[in-house]
C-alpha cells in the first residue's frame, strides 16, 4: 500500500475506516476490508467489545492494527 493510500483511508486518532465482510463466531474469525482494498483478518478476541454478532457484511468499522500477526 503506498503511503497516499494509507492517508487517505486513515481516520481520526490514525484509525483506519474499513468494511466487515465477515465475521463466523463460530470460528472466530472474520475479514476487514480497507478503503484501500486490503484485506486483513480479524479474530473474536481482536475487538475491544467482544466480536461482533449478527449480520455485519458491508458494516462500516474503524480500526487501528496494533500488531503484524
């Protein structure tokens, strides 16, 4: 991603804005898409709240990736 990228999808307080695609609280897991078109991976235990329950497909999010895997 290159850095006009990273600004341009980066919210107040250096939060990115995304969308959910998924979230399976089965598995516990789900996927983030960027405004930028990447894709990053989410687990249950990544929300400050708990994981997200329910429909959340094209839910609105925004997120600050503390860690690389």
């Amino acid at each position: 991603m290159t850095a006009d990228a990273r600004s341009a999808q980066r919210a107040e307080g250096g939060r990115i804005n995304g969308d959910m695609l998924w979230f399976n609280n089965e598995k516990g897991y789900g996927f983030i898409e960027t405004a930028a078109g990447d894709r990053l991976r989410v687990e249950g235990s990544d929300f400050r709240n708990g994981p997200p329950e329910g429909r959340v497909a094209g839910m609105a999010v925004t997120f600050q990736v503390i860690g690389d895997g």
